[in-house]
C-alpha cells in the first residue's frame, strides 16, 4: 500500500518533514507528488475530499494556512473514519509532529448518561452510526478510525461536545416532515444497525467514495444533521480556534471530519482571524 500526498508547494511543511525524516523507521511508505503551482485563490471554500485520479478511491486533504501577521501555522486535517492502515499511519505521523492538535469525538462511550438519555432516540442514533461505521469497514477491508487512531498524547486535546451534549442536542431538535423527533432518530439508528447486518448487499469501495464526494460537495447531510449536530460542534470549535489564535503557540492541527473542514476554512480565513492558504497536501484513504 502507498500513501499517496500530493503537495501544492515546491516545499512541504516541516511536519510533514519530520513525518517523512522517520517514515522509513515506522515501515510506511510515502510517496510525495509535488506541484510547482501554490493554492488557487478562490471566494468558495475548497474541497477537502476527491476521488483518486482511477475514480475507484478516495482521498482527504490537508489544508495549511498561514497568518501573515505573525506567522501562526494551522493544519485543517480533514478525515474519513474509514481507510487503509497506511492512511490513519500517515495521519498519526503528522499529527504527533504538530505543535498542538484539536480532535474530535463527540460519542465517547466513557462520557456518562443519564438513564433516560441512554434510552432515548438520540442515543439510539449515534450508537448505530458507530456499529456502521465499524462494520462498514470490516467488509471494505479497511480500518475504523478509533481503532486505528492513538489520541493520548500530551499535544491532543478534545475539542467536541460531551455525549449528553449530543444526546440533549438532538433530542430536543425538530423532526423531518413532521415526523416527531424521537421516532426518527431511532429509525436512523435503526438504519444504522441493519445497514451493519452481513447480509445486507455490500457497497464497493469506489461506490461509498463516489457517495462520500458527492455528499462532500452538496455540503454535507439533512439541515437536521447539520443544524443540530454538525453546525452546533463547528461553533464550538470555531470559538477554541479564537482563543488559539490570541495565545503564544504557533502551529495548530484541527483533525476533524472532512465534511466540517468547509465551515472551519470559512472561519479562519475571514478577515477576524486573517489566515490565508499556502498548500494543500492529499492522502490517500483507500
């Protein structure tokens, strides 16, 4: 398996620097294509998943910009939960070479509930979208991210909502096509549980990329999703990346799920915060 990266730049970051010095201690093989032309100034947010150039695979970005006035460095480290071993090696690598890193995990099964939070349909939800994703790559032959991940280094710092915040959340947003609140979420989770049963006929790898991309480029799920769950957790880092930038460190890595990347790009490259792209680097998922 190679990882390929694709850097917009002549020169790599010095993470990914670092990253490639040891890469042949740590048995993984990058493969680094570079391309003499810099970002593309453009008014949209950028993409921060693409299928690979065959069309039968994925890739996730990461995006680097850059503070002129005082040469703050952040990362936006976009991610799928599932993919190749080489690809969430590739991503510790650079993670654990970065000044400071913010990750997300907004269903930590150590987060505790009350009784009636851990029966309700909110609940129910996001316990089958773990078991999916979990058994999805099982059957694609690939990793689960917090499988593959290692989050307890001293740099890391979770930067999400606690699970009774997603629960609460959740549970107290409005339905879809009056379709009461808690009848949907539990279908949703119910979805989830039969989607991760074996006999249920099995997505190829270019077609869940194919889905993932074009998910990606509509902007994402419902307006459910995204005002209860999703919008809410990008507020929440938006705010942690306003203090960061008034304090002394100097680079930062948001590792989050490429679907919140848009939102974070629009943040930090507003005139508030004043960050501009430098380069873009692309790693191979599966």
């Amino acid at each position: 398996m190679v990882v390929v990266i694709h850097i917009s730049l002549m020169t790599p970051p010095p993470s990914l620097v670092r990253a490639l010095e040891v890469g042949h201690q740590e048995t993984l093989r990058l493969q680094v294509v570079r391309s003499p032309t810099p970002v593309p100034q453009s008014s949209e947010a950028p993409l921060f998943l693409r299928l690979t150039e065959d069309g039968q695979g994925l890739e996730t970005a990461i995006a680097t910009y850059q503070r002129p006035r005082d040469d703050k460095v952040i990362h936006l480290v976009g991610a799928v939960h599932v993919g190749e071993p080489d690809y969430f090696q590739a991503l510790q690598m650079f993670l654990d070479r970065t000044g400071h890193v913010f990750y997300e995990r907004s269903n930590d099964p150590e987060d505790p509930l009350t009784f009636l939070q851990s029966i309700s349909g909110a609940n129910a939800m996001l316990q089958g979208l773990s078991l999916y994703h979990k058994k999805l790559a099982e059957r694609l032959g690939l990793k689960y991210q917090l499988d593959a991940m290692s989050y307890d280094r001293p740099h890391f710092k979770r930067v999400d909502i606690a699970r009774d915040t997603a629960v609460r959340k959740l549970n107290s947003a409005r339905g879809l096509h009056r379709i009461p609140r808690q009848l949907q979420l539990y279908h949703m989770g119910l979805v989830g549980v039969v989607g991760a049963r074996a006999d249920v006929p099995r997505q190829t790898r270019a077609q869940f990329a194919q889905y993932l991309v074009e998910s990606h480029t509509r902007g994402g799920s419902s307006d459910f999703i995204d005002a209860t769950f999703r919008g809410y957790r990008n507020k929440l880092v938006q705010a942690w990346l306003n203090q960061w930038s008034c304090e002394h460190q100097s680079e930062l890595g948001v590792f989050y799920g490429a679907g919140h990347m848009r939102a974070f790009d629009r943040h930090i490259t507003s005139p508030r915060l004043g960050y501009v792209p430098v380069e873009t680097q692309w790693l191979r998922a599966f």
